[in-house]
C-alpha cells in the first residue's frame, strides 16, 4: 500500500477532518482514505448488479401491505 504526506493543510480544514474522524470512530488518516474515495468514486456503484442486489432481497421478503387503517393504529398505540 502507497503512503502519501499531505502538507500545508489549512488548520480548519484539519479540523474538520478531526472531528468528522471523531465522530465516524476513525483515525485521521481513515476518514481522509474515507473522504478521497468519495470525492473520486472509490464506492461506484453498477446499476444493474444494485437493481439485482434490490430484487433479490424483495423476493426473500413476505408480502406485507399496510393500509392507512393499519398505519394509523400503529403511530397512535400507546398514546392516551
């Protein structure tokens, strides 16, 4: 694996990467890795193998259909 020293980085900048490696529980370096793969479309997803993934897991799922009847109970129970 390739190391790669990034210098000059402005102190907010470095900051913000501190605190968004804090709070997704990653060292620094991890959360820099983490944002270049985004930002170059490191995760790019192929259309066709996600609608596959999608349709797979639909047809292990049941059937449920939930009327608005059913919903309505649902988000009052427990409410006086």
């Amino acid at each position: 694996m390739a190391t790669l020293t990034i210098k000059n980085i402005p102190e907010k900048l470095r900051e913000r990467l501190k605190e968004s490696a804090a709070q997704h529980r990653r060292s620094i370096n991890g959360e820099a890795i983490s944002c270049l793969e985004k930002a170059l479309g490191g995760n790019r997803l192929d259309p066709e193998e996600f609608l596959a993934q999608v349709r797979s897991l639909r047809a292990r799922m049941p059937r449920i259909f939930l009327t608005e009847r059913y919903l309505r109970a649902a988000k009052n129970q427990g409410r006086p």
